[in-house]
C-alpha cells in the first residue's frame, strides 16, 4: 500500500544499510547540490495529513538508527538510538522521511559552509551558497528532492536559508515546537520549523509537529498561548481554547487575506539591505496595500543592539552546550589521533585533543568566544549587557504590536553570496544575521516568504511582461519576513500567503 | 570545562582579565588571550589558529563592545516550575547508550586516565 512512497527505501528492514552519505543513492533523483548528508528512507507507518509528503529532516534532529552527524566530523558515526519527538510526529502523520539534510556545523553558521562534509549550492542560484545553518533543508526542497523539510532556527537558520533558496521557512514561537532529540546550540534561542514550498504546505507540517510535549519542559500547552488579539481568557479553561490553531489548522490560515491587516515596516532593517533586496521588498509591500493591507513605518531602538547581543548569548550557551562532546560517550577516541590507547597528559588533555580534531573552526571560534564572554571579569561586560539588551529588544517589539499585527522586513539584507566569497571573515557572516536575531531574542514567531516576482514566488511565473530594467540582481532569490506575537503563527503564515 | 567559564561571580584562576589588567579593550587581544581561553575550553589549536583567532576576537569583541550603550533593564523572567509525576517510564537501555561510545568496558563507558 505504500509502494509510491517506497522509491528511496529499498531495504525494508534492514533500510538502515542503505545509508548513502554521498549523492544520488538509493534510486533517488540525484543530489547534485550536496543538499542530503544521508539520503535514507523512512518507510511511512501510518496513515496521516502527511501520508503524501516527503519530508527531509535537519542532521541536527536525532533519527533513531540513522545517522545525525550536526555536519560534524566530531558527531561523523553518531547514530542516535531515539527519534526527536518532531520525527515521531512526522511518522505518526505518514510523512516518507526521504534523508538528513547538511547543515553549517552544529547550527554554527549562515551559508552551509562550515560543514565538515562540504557547502550546498543554492538550485535557484548556481555558484552562490544556499544559506545556513538549514541549507541542506532548503536547497532539497527548492530542488524538489523534498516536499517538506525540518530546519532549526537559533537565530535565522531556518529563514535564511528559505529567503536564499526561494521558498518558504517558519520560525515558531519559542515553546510552541518540542526541541526534544535536537542536537543544543543555544537552547535558549532555538526551535524546530519547517521548510515547504508554499505557506499553507510550511503550515501543515507546523500542523504536525506542534503541540506540547512532556520531554521538552520549555514547551507550552495551547492554553498558554494567550493570543492578545482573540478568544478573551475567561475561555482560556475549556478544551479549544487557546487559540493556537484558528479555524482548525495553521495550513488554514493561508488564506492570502490581508484586508485590514497592519502591517510594521521595520524601517532600520529596510535601510541597511542591498538595493536589489529593497527593491524587491519594496514591491512585495506594495502588493500587501493593493490587497488591503494598512502600511506603517516601525523603528525599535534596540534593534541594533540585537545582533551583538544575540552572539554573545549564542556563544555562551554553545561554550557550554558542546562541552559534552570529549569522545567519551560519542565522538572520535581519545585515543586515536595519535594511535597511542595510553598516551601521557591528563584527561583534559585528551578532551582538548579530541575537540581540536573534531570541531571545525567556526565552532571552535564560537565556542572560545562564549568560554572568553562568561569568564571571570568580562561576565558582566559581554554576557550580562547582552540579557539585558535581550529583555530591551522583547519590550520593544511588544510594544510595536500595540500599533500593528504583523511586523516586516527583508529576511536577509543581502542577495546569496557566492560560495567561498564571505566564509573567511568571520565578523562580516554574523552581521548578515542582523534581521532574523532579533525575533529568537524575542522568542517571537516569524516566516519568510519569497518576494514578488523573485524565484520561488507563485508571482515569478506571470512576470514575464514585468519591466527589468534597473533590477541588477533580478534572477536571485528575495525573502520576506514577517513577524507575529508571540503563537500568532496563524497570523503571520495569512499575511505571507498573499505573497504566494 | 564549563564551571570555570560560567563561574557565578567567584573569582576565578587566571582568567585573560586578571593577567590585562580591567579596562582592557577589544583590540588587545593577544595570542597568550586566546591560548589561555583555548585552555579554559579545552580546544588545542594550532599556531595558524591562534594566529587567525587573535586577529579576529579583536574585531568581533570590539563589536561586541557597543552592548556598553545597552541600559539596564530590570528582567522580570516569566518562568514557571514545570513537573511531572515521580513515575518510573523506559528509558535507554544500556546497549543503546552505550552503542556511540568509542571505548566501554564491562557496560561503562571508558574515559581517559585521570592523571
């Protein structure tokens, strides 16, 4: 009954030997943008919303019997033996898991470029990056390998690489998604998401892998979700209260209607993005107040506080997060760099020598970083600053909501560069960050959508008549962001499904 | 590693502030900074590492440094206890968890000697 589905898993049972880390196995049409790290079917279970769907799944989301190697050479054999709670989800649904995805290196990165196993190229632009961290996700959705992909956000790895590649990514609300079985970055910041090629299908696989869970005590149960704008908390005690699900589903708030909808234009991220990404968003707003939208313009004053910030929170948590990883319950043996099981020096010596052989150097420079910001002496300069930078950035964006519904912005400040082109100037990768930080500091939901007639955009495909001239970069992919209150996520995927 | 990099404000053994002395800015960052921190995380490097890195934390920390305009802000962190009832539920078997290890023994894991 599940032959259609079964193209990618051969070997039934014994599915787990099919592993093909390289490209192209198992029948599957060819990964000719290093798009999988595992490509491996998961024969559906069960019948479900998702029965039709092949879902690509991050290596950062633990697959039982699979290989989740974070992009990694520290994590290159590490087979988890439990599914992360959205896999279960995803199965449950009748979802074809179709492979584990590359990724920048445990999350660490903004163009898949600090992967151990190679970057992935971007199929809507030859030569250029696909963004990161969730490139892999991206790419193999924009390539049509995948119908669906997990990503992770911590701050912007799902939204990135969507805006690069031309589809859509959803960020949730910090609590919404269970992040159990997800490798940690920073826990604090991140959360699982999708990455589809149209609003409605990001939403439902939102629709599948929402929803508390009694693994991850960071998630939140529906009737904590507190819309502000609907369903008042008297209802707050009854079964459907909540909210979390308008009309039934998230896929059914992509509606593509905007009328009377107010819409925030983040001027500061506008001002600073390439002429090519304004122009693009420009017209994208454009099109919202055609269809009956209401436009204004928002500063925050935080905002550029944000990113700094958001590394030093990053970094700190990864300083500690990554510290398991000493090759003693996983990774390479202490031992076998050199070759000698009782070499001299004590144990921390044998970690120090394990964590430089398995890390790569964005990991490495994160990982000393948050090590320096936490230390005795600068705690309070780096660290304590960035908390309350945090707390700034939240109070401003909820006051924002008090005048509007949907904050946006261009996701990325920058078209997707060339591979190889940024990768060697560690400061200037971070500040392409700078649209998507502040929404994980905020904890807020957030979904980017391809831009008016740029690739990917249901509108690219009519604009053929559509004037060019003075649009330099007009081939490459554009991403628009629009940001919720918190668990609004039905909210921001309605505005950005008037986009597709 | 990370009881001395996140100590709670008790001092700490030559940490890169002792050694600079307080006011050090970004752009100090030296070699002997970045092996000593190297250490505190337990990383090797390589002297092309070292190299790089020293230039780099100069630039980032500078960055870094506009969170000196931050105000204070008073956090009001809206956090809750979240429990569960104290019932026994499976977990890994010992095969499992042991399955990544590089080396075991008698069903533990293997580290390396202490000293």
């Amino acid at each position: 009954m599940a032959s259609e589905h079964t193209e990618a898993a051969t070997g039934e049972a014994g599915a787990s030997d099919e592993t093909d880390r390289t490209s192209g196995g198992s029948g599957s049409a060819e990964d000719e943008y290093n798009a999988f790290l595992t490509r491996e079917g998961i024969e559906r279970s069960a019948d479900g919303p998702l029965s039709n769907m092949r879902v690509a799944v991050k290596d950062n989301i633990s697959t039982e019997g699979i290989e989740t190697t974070c992009g990694s050479a520290m994590l290159a054999d590490y087979v988890p033996p439990y599914d992360a709670t959205v896999v279960t989800r995803l199965k449950g649904a009748g979802a074809t898991i179709v492979g584990k995805t590359n990724m920048d290196e445990f999350g660490m990165g903004g163009t898949t470029e600090t992967s151990a196993f190679g970057p992935t190229e971007n199929p809507r632009a030859p030569g250029r990056v696909a963004g990161g961290s969730s490139g892999g996700s991206a790419a193999a959705v924009a390539a049509g390998l995948a119908d669906a992909a997990l990503g992770s956000d911590t701050g912007g790895s799902i939204r990135n690489p969507a805006a690069f590649c031309g589809v859509v990514g959803l960020k949730p609300t910090y609590g919404l998604v269970s992040r159990y079985g997800l490798v940690a970055y920073a826990n604090s910041l991140e959360q699982i998401g999708p990455i589809a090629p149209t609003v409605e299908e990001a939403g439902e696989v939102l629709d599948v892998i929402a929803g508390p869970d009694d693994r991850d005590a960071t998630t939140c149960p529906p009737a904590d979700h507190g819309s502000e704008t609907d369903s008042g908390d008297d209802t707050a005690d009854s079964e459907n209260a909540g909210g979390e699900q308008p009309d039934g589903s998230y896929a059914d708030a992509a509606t593509g209607d905007v009328e009377g909808t107010t819409i925030g234009v983040l001027a500061d991220l506008v001002d600073g993005a390439d002429e090519a990404v304004v122009d693009a968003f420009e017209r994208s707003i454009d099109a919202l107040e055609d269809q009956g939208a209401t436009i204004e313009a928002v500063s925050l004053e935080s905002i550029d506080h944000a990113l700094a910030a958001y590394y030093v929170i990053a970094m700190g948590e990864a300083s500690s997060n990554l510290a398991r990883f000493d090759g003693v319950r996983y990774g390479p043996s202490p031992a076998e760099d050199d070759g000698e099981s009782e070499r001299g020096g004590d144990w921390n010596e044998a970690y120090a020598r394990v964590r430089e052989a398995g890390f790569g150097e964005e990991v490495k420079r994160r990982v000393l970083l948050g090590t320096y910001a936490l230390s005795a002496g600068y705690h309070d300069k780096y660290y304590a600053k960035a908390q309350d930078a945090r707390t700034w950035v939240k109070r401003d964006f909820e006051a924002a909501f008090e005048d509007v519904d949907v904050l946006a912005s261009p996701t990325m400040p920058v078209i997707p560069p060339k591979v190889g082109e940024r990768i060697d100037d560690p400061l200037r990768l971070y500040l392409m960050d700078a649209n998507t930080v502040p929404v994980n500091l905020a904890n807020l939901p957030a979904v980017s959508v391809p831009a008016v007639e740029t690739p990917g955009s249901r509108h690219d495909d009519d604009s053929e008549g559509h004037d060019n001239d003075g649009r330099e970069n007009q081939n490459l992919p554009v991403g628009v962001q629009f940001i919720g209150r918190a668990f609004d996520e039905a909210g921001i995927l309605r505005v950005a499904s008037a986009l597709d | 590693m990370s009881d001395e990099s996140t100590n709670d404000g008790a001092t700490n053994e030559g940490t890169a502030a002792d050694t600079t002395g307080e006011d050090v800015t970004a752009e100090d960052v030296t070699a002997e900074d970045v092996r000593h921190v190297a250490g505190l995380a337990r990383v090797d490097l390589d002297d092309d590492e070292v190299d790089r890195f020293t230039e780099q934390f100069g630039a980032i920390l500078e960055y870094f440094e506009t969170l000196d305009d931050v105000p204070e802000t008073d956090a009001e962190p809206d956090l809750v206890n979240v429990l569960r009832a104290d019932e026994t539920r499976e977990g890994l078997r010992q095969a499992e968890a042991l399955r990544n290890a590089p080396e075991t023994e008698d069903g533990y894991f293997k580290g390396p000697r202490v000293s």
